[in-house]
C-alpha cells in the first residue's frame, strides 16, 4: 500500500516536472496516465522494495553523497595514470566477496564499483564480482570491504 | 544583485571548464590505453565526473526554475543508467571469452621508439 501511494506521487511528480503544465484539462490527462500506469504496475505484480525504493531515501542520499566524493577521488587516479607521459599500468582481475543480505544491496554494491572509475565488475558471481581494475593500486580490499559495508547498510541497514 | 550573478556565472563557467578538461582527458584515455577493458576505465571518467559537471554548471545557468529540475533528472538518470550500461558491455566481453592484459603496460618513451632504441 505505501508503495503503491508513493510510486503514485512520484510518477505525478514526474509528470508535473517534466511538462510543466498549470491548465486543469492537461492535469487530469497528467492524472489518468498516472493511474494508466499504476494499473499496469499491479497487474505485472512487481510493486515491492526494489522498484520502490523511496522509503530508503533517507540513507541511500547520504550514501550516495559519500559515493560521489569517492568517485571524484578515484577520476583524479584515473585522468593522472592515463594522462602521464609514459603510461605505467598493470591492469589487474580480482574476486571480491560480498557481504548482502538482500538482491538490492548486491545491485547498490555491484553498481558503485562499476561507477567508480577505474574498476569494473564484469562478473556476478554466488558469493563474489570479478571486478576488472585499471591498476594494482586501485584493488585494495580495504576500499571495497568498506564499500560494501556502506551500500549494504544504506540499503538494508535498520531493517533488522 | 549584479555582483550575485556575476559569481553565478563564474562559478558556472568554471564548473564547464573543468568538465569539458574531464571529458577531453577521458578521450584521451581511451585513445592511448592498451585494450578493451582498459580503455573502458577512460571512458568512465567522462559518464561521471564530465557529464555531471557540465549538468551541475547548467543548473547554475538555468536558476532556481523547472528547467533546473529537469537538468537534475538528468544527471540523476546518467547515475543510474551509465553503471548499467557498463558492465553490460563489460559482461558482455568477458563472456565472449575476451582476455584482459594483466601484465604490467609501460610503453617507451615515443622519442625513444623513434629511434628504434628498444630499454
């Protein structure tokens, strides 16, 4: 139910923004296409936590910001080893283990590395990603065991 | 009043400048790294940092209206969307059996392949 009101808003939202109509004729059509879609959304049965995630909000925000300044740091690595005059890489293939409980955590985690330049996942495994690095100084498992904590807490965090 | 969108539009130009280095850095990464995945890495710098930098100084152009909502929708979905599109490239060549380099790349210097000196 709560997804239900909350996928209603925001696609009402969207198509508020995305228009920019104030004439009460061209709302209602804004209206009815909303419940158009909801109606679909309910009859494909896939309204849960993973299309809806706005409930999580208020600690994916904040994860994301920290996200953004990490990804700033590693562009910075990225631009410098690939700008240098004589290019010094050893591309490196790692396994990193994962630690999720849930399939919208393992997705958070598997698209922040990949958002990070300088490292890829290219492989999903059971328990691991094989994660593609441009340089052996970008694989520390630290910086991803730390990752994963972040995505996984902001993800699933209080749930428990 | 004058002074406030001065600062606004310097603080803009700046934002620009420094995406459009990103990008430019990014397309030249692509051009000088070794392989495919590699170069993958170099065009990542330009869906991130250049593309959201030059969206962030276009919100500062645009002010405080519905446009400006829109240019973060934009960014927003460049979030979302660029990860994705990644690793389906990514996934899709490892599993057509593509071997990545995993050896250590140090080219020579281009004045030293000139004259044919192999180090």
């Amino acid at each position: 139910m709560i997804y239900g009101v909350s996928l209603s808003l925001v696609l009402a939202l969207l198509w508020w923004v995305l228009s920019g109509y104030d004439k009460i004729t061209l709302l209602a059509f804004g209206a009815v296409s909303v419940v158009i879609a909801m109606v679909l959304v309910l009859r494909m049965r896939i309204l849960d936590r993973e299309t809806v995630p706005f409930m999580r909000l208020h600690t994916l925000i904040p994860y994301y910001i920290w996200l953004g300044s990490e990804i700033a740091k590693a562009n910075m690595a990225v631009v410098k080893a690939s700008l240098k005059p004589e290019i010094d890489i050893t591309p490196r293939l790692v396994r990193v283990p994962v630690k999720a409980d849930s399939d919208l955590a393992r997705c958070v985690f598997a698209n922040s590395i990949t958002l990070t330049p300088g490292t890829v996942t290219v492989e999903i495994e059971e328990d691991a990603f094989l994660v593609h690095a441009l340089d052996a100084s970008f694989t520390a498992p630290e910086g991803f065991a730390e990752m994963n904590l972040y995505s996984a807490r902001a993800t699933d965090g209080d749930a428990k | 009043m004058d002074i406030l969108l001065l600062i606004r539009d310097f603080a803009s130009i700046a934002l620009m400048a420094v995406g459009v280095i990103f990008v430019l850095a990014g397309a030249i990464g692509v051009v000088r790294l070794p392989d495919f995945y590699t170069r993958m890495h170099a065009a990542g710098v330009t869906d991130t940092l250049g593309a959201e930098m030059i969206v962030l100084a276009l919100m500062l152009q645009a002010g405080f209206t519905l446009l400006s909502a829109k240019l973060l929708l934009v960014g927003f979905i460049l979030f979302l969307t660029s990860p994705t599109a990644t690793h389906a490239v990514a996934n899709a060549a490892h599993r057509a059996g593509l071997n990545p380099l995993l050896s250590r790349h140090q080219p020579p210097h281009p004045r030293d392949a000139e004259s044919g000196e192999k180090p």
